[in-house]
C-alpha cells in the first residue's frame, strides 16, 4: 500500500500494519492545527482560573497535540517506527487522561452543592468521597490494559524476522486485549456519565441559599459532563469494533475517514466543551486546587456561620460551622412582696377611748 504523500512504500513492519490505510497528509496537518489551538486556549483558562487539579487533563490534551503533530511525521517519514509508535500510543491513551479529569471534577461539584444529608445513595449512588477515587481506580485498570495491548503490538510490529501472515496472526491476541481494556473502559465511563445523568436530575428540584459566591450555574459544568461522558464512550465503542470486529481486519480498521469522524471529531468536541464551560468557571477558587479534602464538610447551607478561623490561610470549608447562636437566659420576674389584705386596718393606740368611769374624777 503506497504513501499518499508520494513516499517510498510503506513498510509492513511500520506505518501500513499499524494503520491499516495510506493516511492523508492535509487530514493530519488540521488535525494537528485544531487541537494545538484548542490545547493553547485550554492553558490559558488553567492559569487564568488557577484550576491545579486538572493537571491530568492538560496531560491528555497536549498528548493529543503531539499524537497528531507525529502522525504528520509518520506520514511524511513512514519507515520512522518510533513515530508511528509514538502517534497509535498517544491518540489511543490520551483519552484516559480526560476521563480522569471528568471524576475530578464531578466529585468536586458533589461537595459544592450538595448539603450533608443529601449524599447518600439516592442521589448520587457511590458515597461522595469515594466517587472520584473509585472511578479513577477503575480508569486506571483499563489504562494498563490497553498499555499492554499497545506495547504488545509494538513488539509484534517490530519483529523484522516475521512474514506478513506472520504477523496478522501474532496481531490477533494483541487486538483481544486491546478489546478488553477498551471494553472495560466503556463500562466505566458509561457507568459514569449514568451517574451524572442521575444526579442532574436528581437535584434539578433542590433550591439552596448558596455559598458566598456561588449560583445555580453549575448544572452548565454537570451537563457538559454529561456531554462529554457520551462523546469519550461512543469513541470507546469505536475503538472496541475497530480491534474486535473480524479481529482487526474489517472495514473501520482499513478506512480512515472514520477514525477521524469517531475519534478525532468526538474528542474536539470534547476539548471545545470544556473551552466553553471550563470548572474554573463554575466551581469556587478552593475547589480547584490539587489537594482537595474530600474530608471536609463541604457546603452547609444557609444557617453556616463563620468562625474565628476565616482569615487563616488554610481555612476552607472545614471552618463551616452549625452551632446556633447561644439561647439567652429565661427570663425570671424578680419576687413581689405580699401586700396586707385591704379589709384589715390598724389603729393608734394612742387615739384609744377612755374608760367609762374615767369622768368621775
């Protein structure tokens, strides 16, 4: 299969075997143009709203940026191995980096805006502090199952001393575990975005006096969770058929229009729904930094008063506090002194009558 940039022929052992058809050159230039735009807008909101926790994010992102920026090297140079590699490897990992950065965030808007007795089970299905650990645990699961797929294809790809049937048929249990790690990542994230679907409409008839600062805005970053948790799972799904359908030899493995309309164009939209509704937007300046304490209490609601510790630097939500004001004393009517009764007089005995025989003398 021949380069369509006009290049010597490709390699079985490179470019042609990793993917499947001649790659176009102008597809891969915008590619690269678009999500290094996409990618220098999203650094600026980062700094901008000082939003540190979403570090891994940034990661997939610019993992992203430099997959296609490689493709274009591929492409130009098909016999550079370590480009192709590097190109398969970073399109097909970074995604996992964006889901983390979904958790993160969902688990922050939890504490945000939801009151204590209201992250229970009913409204939000895992407890509120395991949400963002549970799911990134199982994100990295199916992170190190695709890791071993890809380096086991890599391993495969680079056996010189093997014929192209050879290496079809070495590639069929290296496409069964990129199967499964893809299939597992779907299952989480499609959990996920249930997740968030049902906590949307769960508290879409909550009515809250908000934090200092805060406004019901944040269902804009809950529904573009939303948005995002299906686009990164249709993409998921395309990965799956693409490695699991007649085990890498059918029609989306050797057709590149639809890796750039199931992968490339779902994960774009992705990023530009996080340039329009970026977290730092949504969620309070202690939300956003990298350590924070899912032990805290989060938001109270309207009878949280502040205490002396607001001005300490390590105060957050954790200074909250729902004491009530001390009750003032009973009110006691002081003792009355008992007043004679009216009926009794008294009499001087000074202005007492004389005896009756008083006059005879």
């Amino acid at each position: 299969m021949s380069n369509s940039t006009g290049n010597s022929t490709m390699t079985p052992t490179s470019a042609q075997a990793m993917f499947g058809y001649s790659p176009s050159m102008p597809m891969a230039w915008i590619a690269g143009i678009v999500f290094t735009v996409s990618a220098l807008v999203h650094t600026y909101q980062y700094f901008k709203h000082r939003a540190w926790y979403l570090y891994l994010m940034m990661l997939g992102i610019f993992m992203e940026v430099f997959g296609y920026w490689t493709r274009v090297i591929a492409i130009k140079k098909p016999e550079n191995n370590a480009a192709v590699t590097m190109t398969f490897l970073l399109t097909t990992l970074a995604p996992s980096f964006l889901v983390a950065g979904c958790y993160m965030t969902f688990g922050r808007i939890i504490y945000y805006v939801c009151p204590e007795n209201r992250r229970g089970f009913r409204q939000t299905w895992v407890p509120a502090r395991f949400i963002t650990l549970l799911f990134v645990f199982l994100d990295t699961l199916s992170f190190c199952v695709q890791c071993i797929g890809i380096f086991f294809l890599i391993a495969k790809l680079s056996a010189q001393d093997q014929t192209t049937a050879q290496q079809k048929q070495a590639l069929k249990t290296t496409y069964e575990i990129l199967r499964v790690g893809f299939i597992m990542q779907i299952t989480v994230f499609g959990l996920f975005t249930l997740l968030v679907l049902r906590f949307m409409f769960a508290s879409k008839s909550w009515k809250f006096d908000w934090p200092e600062g805060g406004s019901g805005s944040w269902r804009t970053l809950g529904w573009t969770l939303v948005t995002a948790g299906l686009l990164i799972t249709g993409r998921s799904l395309y990965r799956c058929l693409e490695f699991a359908l007649n085990r890498g030899d059918n029609y989306l493995r050797t057709h590149e229009w639809s890796f750039y309309l199931f992968d490339m164009v779902l994960i774009m939209l992705v990023l530009i729904a996080f340039n329009i509704a970026h977290p730092g937007r949504f969620l309070p300046e202690d939300y956003l930094t990298v350590r924070h304490a899912y032990k805290k209490p989060g938001y109270k609601g309207a009878m949280a008063t502040k205490t002396e510790e607001d001005d300490q630097p390590t105060a957050g939500y954790s200074r909250v506090s729902l004491v009530p004001p001390p009750l003032a004393p009973p009110r006691v009517n002081p003792p009355q002194m008992q007043q004679a009764p009216s009926s009794v007089t008294f009499s001087s005995p000074w202005n007492s009558r004389p005896s009756p025989g008083a006059d005879r003398y």
